[in-house]
C-alpha cells in the first residue's frame, strides 16, 4: 500500500459545485497533513494544513481530517475555472518530520 | 510570510556545462530545504534534503556527484547541476521548511540542457 493515495482523476465538477478531493494515509502515527495546489507549470503552492480530526475552514476551502480512518479531504465550495489545477495531499514521513510524502495528485478540473 | 524565492527561473545551457540554482527564504529561516525534480505530468521527486551547516543527504538513486547542494546559511541553499546533459533537463523546485515544519515552495527553475 502506498503511503498517500489519491484519486488521479481528473475530478470534473461544474463552475459553482463542490469538488471533493479525497486522500488516505498509511501511518497511523501521522499529526499533521497537508493540501497544495499545483497549476500546470507552476510549483506547488500550500492551501491547507489540518492537525486535529475534523473540520478546518479557510475561505471557500474546508479541510477535513478522520485519523481512526486514515483519511483527509479538501472540500472546495463554489468552485471556480481558477481552482482547476493538481491538488497535492502530503503527509510527513514516519520518523521524520521533516520530510513530507506526496500523493500524485488528483487533478481537478472546473468547467464553465 | 514564508516566501521561498529562486533564481534563474529559466535556463538553457549546453551539453556539459554546469548551472547553479539558487533557493532563498526570504522571511523565515530555514534550518532545512529541499530540492525537488519534477517532469512533465510526473509526480514531484525529493532528490535531497539540505541541511545548513552539514552535508546534504541524498534519496536512494540521487548522484550526490553530479547534484551538489550547498547549504551554506539559514536563507540560502544551491543546487549545482554538474555537466548536464539533455537527460536533466526538468524542472527543478526547493523548499523551505519553516519552525513549524511547514514546508513552503519556490517557483521553480526550469533547465533545458541542449
């Protein structure tokens, strides 16, 4: 089992919709998550980090953490053409916090 | 805040010249960078974790030889890719990690090796 999964995609959702992104994590011992944005030519840019269960709010974009199930979503509201883009999930390495391991992305694409 | 600058964001060099990338925190100090490759619709790929003060520490199949990472203050490391060849050619991205373990990106340098 991979260590972060996601979905590839792509996640198509209408201008207006939810796009739900979702992520599981192998390491039960895991404190901290993370969500990044990567257009197509650009770097990955952080949009979320999430360190308890549950919800987390930011704008249009909600976290959401489960760890007894070992997954994390972004929820993205009234998503936008702008939001289409690779949606990067992250994790640390067990044993070294420094280090993050990435999903492949799920790939969302917004459409008019 | 956390801003991660790097430079050159382009360039192309010839087959068996060496280019040096720099990667600077601009607001924060950065104990530990990191220097990714990414290809074109490929997942990022950590090559090396940059530690100021000490020697970098390489991911399995990384040439430490050819890949030299300079750490050599809490706001800048340098990646030198040494004789590249067209094989290099990718996009290249740091990172920072701040206090908090939170790891913030550069824009990236893209290498094209002719």
């Amino acid at each position: 089992q991979k260590e972060v999964e996601q979905n590839s995609g792509p996640l198509s959702v209408p201008e207006g919709a939810i796009a739900s992104l979702n992520c599981t994590y192998s390491d039960r011992g895991s404190q901290s998550f993370f969500w990044y944005r990567q257009y197509s030519g650009k770097s990955p840019e952080l949009i979320m980090s999430i360190y308890s269960n549950g919800d987390k709010e930011d704008g249009r974009f909600t976290a959401q953490l489960n760890k007894a199930s070992q997954y994390v979503s972004l929820l993205i509201r009234d998503s936008q053409p702008s939001d289409s883009a690779t949606y990067l999930c992250a994790v640390p390495l067990p044993g070294n916090t420094d280090k993050l391991i990435f999903g492949t992305g799920t790939r969302l694409q917004v459409f008019p | 805040g956390a801003v991660v600058s790097q430079h050159p964001s382009r360039v192309i060099c010839k087959s068996g010249t060496s280019v040096k990338i720099e990667c600077r925190s601009l607001d924060f100090q950065a104990t530990t960078m990191f220097w990714y490759r990414q290809f074109p619709k490929q997942s990022l790929m950590l090559m090396a974790t940059s530690n100021e003060g000490s020697k970098a520490t390489y991911e399995q199949g990384v040439e430490k030889d050819k890949f030299l990472i300079n750490h050599a203050s809490l706001t800048l490391s340098t990646l030198t890719v040494t004789s590249a060849h067209p094989e290099d050619s990718s996009f290249y991205i740091c990172s920072a990690n701040t206090h908090q373990e939170t790891q913030y990106f550069g824009p990236g340098t893209r290498l094209l090796v002719l």
